[in-house]
C-alpha cells in the first residue's frame, strides 16, 4: 500500500510541478486566475509531499535520509535517538 501511494503521490508532486511551471513560464497564460491557479498547485504539491511523509512514517523518513544523524551535529549534548524522537514529535 505505501508503494502505490509513493507512486501516485509522485505523480501528483510532478504533475502539480508541471502545471505551476507552466503557468508561471508562459507569458500567455499570465491573465487574472492563472497565476492564483498556480500557486494552488505549488500549495497542493506541498501537501501532497506531506502526506506522503506521513504515510511513510516520519521515522523510516528521518532514518532513511539519516537526518537524525545531521540533527545530532547541531546538537552535541543530544544522541542521535533523542534527535529522532524530537523530530519525530515536531512532525
């Protein structure tokens, strides 16, 4: 199940992608709700990453990227398993 929603998820984040792109590139498509309809997908791609973190689960994504280990730098006092479980919680 998480692979499927990766999948479908990472063509939402692209396609989203795609379509603010080209709004934002094209001069023609520069009228009144085209700018507004891109920043809706930039904002919907953005959720759709989060969502996707979420399914994951924070922790396999955190260990995955070892951003505890790169958290631990900025905080020597701080394991790197204290370090997992703050993120984990500001998540």
């Amino acid at each position: 199940m998480r692979f499927f929603f990766a999948g479908l998820a990472g063509f939402s984040i692209i396609g989203l992608s795609f379509i603010a792109t080209t709004i934002f590139m094209n001069k023609k498509l520069q009228g009144h709700p085209q700018p507004m309809i891109a920043i809706m997908c930039v904002v919907e791609a953005c959720m759709a990453y989060n969502a996707l973190i979420q399914v994951i689960g924070p922790p396999y994504f955190a260990c995955y990227f070892y951003l505890n280990k790169f958290m631990a730098i900025f905080y020597p006092n701080k394991t790197r398993d204290d370090c997992l479980e703050i993120m984990c919680i500001s998540n």
